[in-house]
C-alpha cells in the first residue's frame, strides 16, 4: 500500500494525495530522476475483493494503460511509465494544476469566444482520441481539466474502448456517468463508434454554455427516460447569446439516433471555428451573433435523399451538398442542377454508380451550401430527370435485400464455405471482415463494393447457410 513521504520504485516521492476514488488513489510526486513533478495512480486492491473482481481491476487498469500508451497529443493527459511492484499497481503521469472545466468556467468572468476556444480544444483532442480507433465513454466536465487558465486537457480514459474489441469496461453491463451517457449506451448497445463521445460532447457543450444539463434529473433513472425518450430544450433557447448556429450544432450532437448527430468531430469542430470567427470574432467576442452563417442542417430517414436531390436538381441549384450517416461521408457538387462532382470518402466509384450509392442511404443528414460552383463540366453522365430515374431504379432493386440486411444488423461466420464454392467477390472479402462484432453499416463502410454487390454478397453467405445474421430492429 502506497502512503505520503513513501519513495516508490527508487525514484518517485510520494508528497501528497491530490485525489482518492473508488478504483484508484493519486499522489502528487517528485520523480528523483529528473527532478519533475507527476503524478502517480496507485491501483486501490482492497483484501475484501474477490479473486474475480480483483483481476477485473486489474485488467481495467492495464487497459487504462494501454489506450495511454497509444496517444501524444497537448490536450490530453500524458503517460511516461507503468510499474508493477509488490502487488503495487502505478501509472506515472503527467502532473496537471488547474481546475475542472465546469468550475473554471463559472468562477472566471470568461466571454463566449473564450468558452468556444476551451471547447475547440476539446474537439481537437477527441478527433485525435477517434484517429486512433479510441472511444473515450466517459466524456463530461469532471475529465476536463483547464491549466494556466487556456489549456484544456482530457483525462481519464479507464472505461474507453478501442473500437472493434473487446475491454474490461465493454463487458460491463453499463459504465459511465448517466447524465453524460447517450441513448445506445443505455440501451447497452454492441456497436461501438465515434458517436457515443459526439453525444457526450453535446452534453458537455450545453452545460457548459447554459449552465444547466440538457436532462436534469433527480436521479439516475429519470436521467436514463428523460434521455431515451425525451427532447432537450434548445439550448439557444436557455442562453440567447449562443445564437441559432451554436445551438443547431450542439442539437445536432445530441440527436437520439447516431446517423443524424456528427459522424466525426472533425466536421462539428470545421463549423463551430465558422461560428467562432463569424459570430464571436475578437472585436465583439460576446455576442449576440446579429445573423446565422451556417445553412440547416436537415435529418432524413426512410431513404429520403433522393427527394433532396430531387429538389435540388429541379431547382436548378448551384452549390455544394455534404452529407453523412453513422459510417459514412460523402459529397457532391451542383451546378445550376448539373451534377459536376461527386466522392464518396473511401469509395472508387465511377459517378453513376457513386449518386446511385448515396440514393440507397436510408438515414443520415445533410447540409446544403449555396454558393457558385467551381469552372468545370458536368460529369459524362445522365443528369436532370434521367439521372434521377437511373437512382430511382437503382433503390428498387436495393429494396430487394433491405428487409434481410440493415444497417445495424450484425453477422458472424458459423461456417467457412467449402473450396469448391464459386463465391461473387464481395461474399470473399466479407469473410475476411466479419467478426461477430461489426454491424452491417461498418462492413459496408470498410468494404469497396457498391452496395448491390455488398447486399449480394451477404445474402449468397446466408443461403449457404455460412453466416448467422442477428438482427437488431
């Protein structure tokens, strides 16, 4: 057991305690070595634990630990050292003097600009956190530490994930902090994803720009219905300073289904510096903005692209169209109707076959920004009411295998196909992906297949009884 005026490992002083939890103690030290500051997390293994809780601490820690290992970055808390020593567990880490986000915000007399810019900070070093295939879990204010009154930096990652396997914290029923907690981690989702933090975000956002929570419960279990099943008040509602473009952002992060919040914070944070530099510049950082800058945001469900598109192209629109769901992004640009671009992020399809793609998303959102198209020709091939048809044509068939395989549906290989059978490409290079673990949305999105091909794919390893399909509706 670790004590204050203790020398730990030959080389840390133990000074003082700075804080003590449930899973861990942490002592403020002098490291001998180079003469700094750190701190030093002590693993608290009481004798009252079981052998089985006892390594599942354990387990969490080293986890802890790893995910550490994996980040340099100036708004997160560094890592320079794990030592196991006479059943001493101890993480050696960045010491950090400041406060925590939300009691540095209410005693400082700071302007909107300056609470976005803490923000900002927050967004760079979780889309850092997700670049890494990290989810956090556990993102609200008391994690967000402030020093010398502008740096912020994100702290304990004990229950995050690595995407796509399997942690301590995972196997946990329900681990977290309700009020911060999105609606697929009450419902103790499978699926992990970069979402679950932008919901997180929204939270941390709205609190610390109103003052309040966006479900404020008096306890856990309302917290949980209220988030599930309830609508926040918008928070330019609550504080009028933040302006329409602000709380449409955090709103957007705090929508219940993940297609219609952020796919990535880099696409929150690419608005919200439009919104700081427009709305809060320096020379009047405290607002009110006097306009919006930032077009709507528009949720679709029930395939509802091509109506958009369609109003677009009749329109005879000008401009460029982002859009987006869980795990995918794409884009396109118009000119006066005529599409003359259009990427899908990681997909090579020719044009048709890519507008045609985007035809098939059954949910996402999506912004349209009006503005004068880049010189260039339209696209080599069918536009206006011809292309629309191809799409419409394209949904048709698409429909024929989104009864079997939708997004959140997860399969798992129960048999691997004999050497004799004659597979289409895409049933081969699924068997390479399926885990047992990644939905169907995450398949598609790895995979370079359209998704006619992807959905034939799946249904020729189905009627060979090769994969078994859970399906989640």
């Amino acid at each position: 057991m670790l004590q204050q005026g203790m020398t730990f490992a030959q080389r840390y002083v133990l000074l003082d305690q700075k804080g003590q939890g449930g899973m861990a103690t942490i002592f403020r030290a002098l490291d001998l070595e180079t003469n700094q500051m750190v701190a030093v997390k002590h693993l608290n293994l009481p004798e009252n634990l079981s052998e089985a809780e006892r390594q599942t601490r354990i387990e969490r820690f080293e986890s802890e630990v790893q995910i550490l290992g994996l980040l340099n970055h100036a708004n997160i808390m560094a890592i320079y050292e794990y030592i196991v020593q006479s059943d001493n567990h101890v993480m050696v880490l960045e010491m950090l003097d400041g406060q925590e986000l939300k009691p540095f915000v209410q005693s400082n007399n700071l302007t909107m600009r300056q609470k976005l810019l803490l923000l900002d900070q927050l967004m760079d070093a979780l889309e850092y956190v997700h670049s890494h295939g990290i989810i956090h879990c556990d993102l609200k204010p008391e994690n967000v530490m402030v020093i010398n009154g502008d740096t912020v930096k994100l702290l304990d990652f004990g229950i995050a994930r690595i995407e796509g396997s399997e942690t301590p914290a995972s196997r946990d029923a329900l681990v977290g902090t309700v009020a911060y907690m999105s609606p697929e981690q009450l419902q103790n989702s499978k699926i992990s994803h970069n979402q679950i933090d932008i919901y997180s975000l929204g939270v941390v956002m709205y609190e610390i720009l109103t003052g309040r929570l966006p479900f404020d419960a008096d306890n856990p279990g309302t917290a949980m219905l209220m988030i599930l099943n309830n609508e926040p008040i918008p928070p330019d509602q609550l504080n009028p300073l933040l302006g329409q473009d602000l709380g449409t952002l955090i709103m957007t992060c705090l929508q219940k289904r993940t297609q219609h919040r952020f796919r990535q914070c880099r696409q929150l944070r690419q608005l919200m510096r439009v919104v700081i530099e427009r709305s809060f510049p320096e020379t009047a950082p405290n607002g009110p903005p006097e306009r919006s800058y930032l077009p709507k945001i528009k949720p679709f469900e029930h395939f509802g692209l091509l109506p958009e598109f369609e109003q677009l192209v009749r329109a005879g629109a000008s401009g460029q169209c982002i859009l987006w769901n869980t795990f995918m992004e794409g884009s396109l640009w118009l000119d006066q109707g005529a599409l003359i671009h259009i990427d899908i992020k990681n997909k090579a399809y020719p044009p048709l076959v890519a507008f045609s793609s985007l035809s098939v998303w059954d949910s996402g959102s999506l912004m349209f920004f009006a503005r004068s198209a880049p010189p260039a020709k339209p696209l080599e091939m069918p536009q206006g009411e011809e292309l629309l048809s191809e799409a419409r044509n394209y949904l048709v068939k698409y429909f024929e295998f989104w009864e079997f395989y939708q997004t959140s549906d997860i399969p798992e290989i129960i048999m691997m196909p004999s050497a004799a059978s004659r597979l289409p490409d895409a049933s081969l290079a699924l068997l390479d992906l399926i885990d047992g673990k990644l939905c169907v949305g995450q398949l598609y999105a790895a995979m370079p297949h359209e998704p006619l091909a992807f959905m034939e794919g799946m249904k020729s390893l189905e009627d060979r009884q090769c994969i078994f399909v859970e399906r989640y509706r």
